[in-house]
C-alpha cells in the first residue's frame, strides 16, 4: 500500500460511485469492493478494502454519489485496483456519467472488458454497466437490453425485490462480470442518478 501511494501516478478526477459489495470471506473477515468512474479522466478503478474482526472501513462510498480525491493505481498491465490518496469528502452527484452515452453503450462496455482482458487474462472480476435493461425470467433471471441477454447471478429474492421497485421498468443497472453472469449491485431509473435499489439492502 505504502509503495503503490508512493510511486504510483494520481489520477485527480471527481469519480462516481457506481456500486459497492461487501461480502463476508470468512467469520471475522469482510471485504469490500467499490466501483468508480471518473467523471473527467473516464477511467474505471477498483478499491478493495478489508476489515477484521467487526472493524469498520476506513472510508465510507455511497453509490450515487460524487467525491473529488486523487487514486493512485497499482501496476498492472490493465490497471484497475486503486487506492485513495486523501480523504475523501462526498460533492453533489450532478448525473450519471457522460460517457455512457452513445450510439451503442453495450458495444463499448464490452470493448472495455475486452481490452482489459487482452491485457490481464487473469482479472477475474470486471465492472459492467448495463443501460436500459429489462429483467426476465426465462428459466433463470436475465438482463435484456438492445437485444443482448445476460445471464444474472441473481437471488430470487432479490431478483423480486427488482422487479417489484422497477415496475417492469428498464434500469441502469452496475455490477461485477465474472467471465459467465453477471451479478446486480445497484440499479438505477434511466431519469435519475440515484439508485432505486442497492444488492443486499432492505428497502
């Protein structure tokens, strides 16, 4: 950690909060994966933190919302893994991220995987954006969007508790892709820039 602040190159951007997963890896062990994007930079980045022993994490992320801070990446041949230079203090989140505009959104969130995989076949984890999608239920929960399917890792429950906030609606919808199905962490309306459901959170 100390030589990744040390060496590695900031990128100071104001980053979006995409999603964030915490999971229990063992009975007194968490970690926690957050998603950023950076609003001016573009670039996607991964801070993975543990905690022991019922400790809390050092910084808290919010999905929805914006904060300023410098990450500093660590070497890597598609660099993802960051850690946070400074504190970091949340800002007004002004919209989802320009970006994920364009002719074929879904094109270019699998040409960013692709690239990343190229470069690093052994990321095993790949943050997925995925516009405008419609979940259905065809032997298992799916992701439709523009006429591409993904397949969901995806509990019942909560593939319900989906459904039932959406209202049959599309979503944005951010997450993690594992190489064979995508797992929901957070979901958003398509006119508004805060989530309407986060993985793992009762309403």
């Amino acid at each position: 950690r100390a030589e990744v602040l040390a060496l590695g190159a900031p990128v100071s951007d104001r980053w979006f909060v995409r999603a964030v997963a915490v999971e229990e890896r063992e009975p007194r062990l968490r970690e926690r994966r957050v998603w950023l994007h950076g609003q001016s930079s573009g670039r996607r980045a991964l801070l993975l933190d543990h905690a022991f022993a019922g400790k809390g994490f050092e910084h808290s992320w919010v999905p929805g919302t914006v904060v300023e801070t410098a990450l500093a990446f660590y070497p890597s041949a598609a660099p993802l893994r960051a850690l946070s230079e400074a504190p970091v203090a949340p800002l007004h989140a002004p919209g989802l991220p320009s970006d994920d505009i364009g002719a074929d959104p879904h094109a270019t969130e699998w040409q960013r995987i692709a690239q990343r995989g190229a470069a690093n076949p052994f990321v095993s984890l790949h943050p997925l954006w995925w516009r405008d999608a419609v979940l259905v239920h065809a032997g298992r929960w799916l992701a439709v969007a523009q006429g591409r399917a993904l397949p969901m890792d995806l509990g019942e429950d909560d593939a319900w508790a989906l459904q039932a906030r959406s209202g049959g609606r599309p979503l944005h919808l951010a997450g993690e892709w594992n190489g064979r199905q995508f797992a929901p962490l957070t979901a958003w309306p398509t006119d508004a820039s805060q989530p309407l459901w986060q993985r793992g959170i009762e309403a």
